[in-house]
C-alpha cells in the first residue's frame, strides 16, 4: 500500500498522470492484501505484493508503449 501511495505525489511533481494511475492501482492492491493477510494469513498477503508487482510492469510497459 506505501509503495502505491508513493507514487501519487509524483503524478503532480512531474507532471505525468501514469503516476496517478500506477499509484492508485498499486495502492488498491495493497488494501486487498492488508485485508487478506488480516482475515487469511501472511501468505495471501504476499501473493497480494506479487499482484502490485505484476500490476505496476503491465501498466509501465503500456504507458512506454504509449510514447
């Protein structure tokens, strides 16, 4: 969740709205593993961080293609 709020002030610093994005949907992954790892064990927890991660490489490579 830390790692996906990090990346929202960048979105105004440099101007660059995949910040937003990249922020908000690492965050929200986040969430659900906080709440998982909470209700299911640390094990649903860390494949949650696995998620964020796989969520942050496909929208870095879409917005690189982008460009």
């Amino acid at each position: 969740m830390a790692v996906g709020l990090h990346f929202l002030p960048f979105a105004a610093a440099f101007r660059a709205p995949v910040f937003r994005v990249l922020g908000a949907a690492v965050a929200s992954v986040g969430v659900v593993g906080l709440v998982l790892g909470l209700l299911v064990g640390p094990s649903a927890a860390a494949e949650a961080a696995v998620v964020a991660g796989l969520v942050m490489l496909v929208l870095m490579t879409v917005d690189a293609r982008h460009d």
